[in-house]
C-alpha cells in the first residue's frame, strides 16, 4: 500500500557560529497507515530533528534545505508538506487535525500556568466546535481513554498536581484529541522510570489497536523497539542504515551498525548474561567531522579501506523491503566479504 508519511531524501540544517551543521543528512523512510515504525538511533543521529522537520517545527537556526516529506492521507489528496508555507494554514491544519506529536519531557509540554482541562479543552476546540461544557465531557472521557483514574478530578488539577506517567498520559490525550491518522512520538517513555514506561507503551499499543493510527516512534532504546515496533528504520549520524520490519531487523541485521547495536542490548538470557556487555567502540563523530564514504567507517569492525572512506554506501535491497546502506553487501565489489553470523 501507499506509505502514509514518506520522507525522500531529506537534509536539515543548523547554521551555527562554527558553520552548517548538518543534522540531517539525506533521510528517507516511510511510514505505513496502521504501522509503527522505530526511528531508532543513538543521541545526536538526527532522529528528533527528522521527526520536527515532518512538521516543519525545526527551530531557527535549523532549517529544512532540500528534500521531501509526503503525506497521503487515504482517500484525500496527497500533500508535500515541504513545499508548505510553515505556518500557514494548511500545514497548521495538518499538524493540529492529522498528525498528533507527543514528546520526552510531558512537564515541559503542559503549562504549568493552567489546569489540565484547560490545556485539553484548547486542543479539542481548535478543531471541533463544540460548547465549554461539551469540550469537558470530550475531555474526561479522552483522560478515561488513556488510563487516568478519576478523570473528571483530574481534568481540573494543574499538571504540578500529576505525576510525570500522568502527564504523559494527558499529552496523549491532547494528541488524540484530533483523532490523528499519525502520531509521532518523540522518545515519550525515556523521562519515565521503568514500570510506567511499560504502561504508557502498552497504552500505545491498545490505542493504535482501536483507532488504527500510525506511529511513528523515535527511540534510542532497542528493548522499545522490540516491545512496539512493526517497522524500523536505523540511523546513524543524520542517515538511515538500515530500513526493515523489526524481525528482519532483530533476525537478520544486515548493517554493521545495526549489528553493533543489538550486540550492545543487554538481554535476559541465562547464556548472554556471562558474555561482557559490548558497547560500539568509539565515539559518534560530530556532525560537524562527518567522515568521508561510510558515515560510521570510523567504528566499523568491517571497514574496507580504499572502498567505505571513499564513496557513500549504495542502497542494497534483501527480500520484502528489507534495506541496508552498506558497501559489503554491494556485488560489484570484490572486496566485499559477506557479514559472519550474528551473535545475539
Ligand atoms: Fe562498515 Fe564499510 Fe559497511 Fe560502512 S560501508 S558499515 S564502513 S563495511
Ligand atoms: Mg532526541
């Protein structure tokens, strides 16, 4: 089927006292109606910025310089949002009406000035009209939906008055209160501890099983990505490596640094829990000191000099959309040797 979201080849740019930076680099993925898919990466690799860049609210001084973003909503005309004036009103109306965002800091999204109903009852009357008093029996019955006890107190607390998971929940509220075809998610479990992250997770999951939105959901940690994801798309200093279902992606990694990533996960097993914990040698070189080929050439076990420091890997497509951005895998060079076995 049509992707939903698809991102072609997109390059957001900071211009910083010390020149361009380039956060992002020439990304592209898609994003399928009624999937999740995991932009799953280290800190710095751009993801955040792809996922602002979709909504076109990168902050000055960054700023989208070349690329798509297309968005085909079944059954209405398909939209560039890149070719939108920021903030006018078609792409506002998509961003209030269409595409819902949750981000990692929940206290950070809600005024800490006004109630929780408040903030709720804005968001649904932005694109209902409905009364005061109808946008309130919205509201309750929304805080109900995504697991607040006592909904209709709740909705009059200030957000001072909740706990972090409980404002997450109410910025889910707030992004479901347009009944979004997608919802971008922005690493909103990492702020949270442990059991609550599994809870808002799991809400995510029943809601997407309900409503048949699509998420898209960034994320640095693999244990997320294996618990929500259908799809994932792997990036690596402002590029996307690897692109595959997330057996294909946990089964069969085909890029180096998805490889390196699993390796690093720690995991339950009886067997693994004797094996030293593996982190990817090296650092993530500055965006600024964007190695030359092969972005991640300079931690790469498998590295082949004269080849990956010279030119940008090709696109090697394996069965079912399974992708990866890696010189080993392209046939026309001899020196490629196949990758050994996983170990994880
Ligand atoms: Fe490693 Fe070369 Fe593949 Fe890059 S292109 S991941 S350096 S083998
Ligand atoms: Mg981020």
């Amino acid at each position: 089927p049509t992707p939903l979201l698809e991102i072609a080849d997109l390059h957001t740019h900071f211009d910083t006292a010390d020149g361009e930076v380039r956060a992002v680099d020439g990304v592209s993925l898609s994003v399928r109606p009624g999937r999740t898919l995991c932009v799953v990466g280290e800190s710095g690799c751009g993801k955040s910025i792809t996922a602002r860049s979709v909504l076109q609210l990168v902050d000055s001084p960054g700023r989208i310089v070349s690329g798509a973003v297309h968005w085909a909503k079944p059954g209405e005309d398909p939209v560039e949002l890149t070719g939108l004036e920021t903030d006018g009103e078609q792409m506002r109306a998509i961003r209030g009406n269409d595409i819902g965002m949750v981000f990692q800091e929940p206290m950070a999204s809600l005024s800490p000035m006004y109630t929780v109903g408040a903030q709720l009852s804005e968001a649904i009357r932005l694109h209902r009209e409905v009364d005061p008093a109808e946008a309130r029996r919205i509201g309750v019955e929304l805080l109900e939906r995504v697991g607040i006890p006592q909904a209709e107190g709740r909705f009059d607390a200030y957000p001072f008055q909740l706990s972090g998971g409980m404002c997450q929940r109410v910025m889910i509220a707030i992004a479901l209160s347009c009944d979004p075809a997608l919802l971008i998610a922005d690493e909103p479990t990492t702020a949270l501890d442990v059991t609550t992250q599994a809870r808002i997770l799991d809400l995510l999951k029943g809601l997407q099983r309900d409503t048949g939105m699509a998420m898209m959901f960034i994320t640095h940690d693999l244990g997320v990505v294996a618990e929500i994801a259908d799809d994932v798309t792997v990036m690596y200093l402002g590029r996307a490596v690897e692109h595959g279902t997330v057996e294909q992606i946990f089964t069969e990694p085909k890029h180096p640094y998805t490889r390196a990533l699993l390796e690093s996960l720690p995991t339950m097993d009886e067997t693994a829990a004797r094996r030293p914990l593996t982190a990817i040698r090296g650092m993530v070189p500055h965006p600024q000191n964007r190695p030359s080929g092969c972005p991640f050439r300079t931690r790469c076990d498998f590295a082949m000099p004269g080849v990956c420091d010279v030119d940008a890997p090709p696109e090697t497509a394996f069965a079912d959309g399974h992708q990866a951005y890696c010189h080993l895998y392209s046939s026309s060079d001899e020196r490629a040797v196949p990758l050994p076995a996983p170990t994880v």
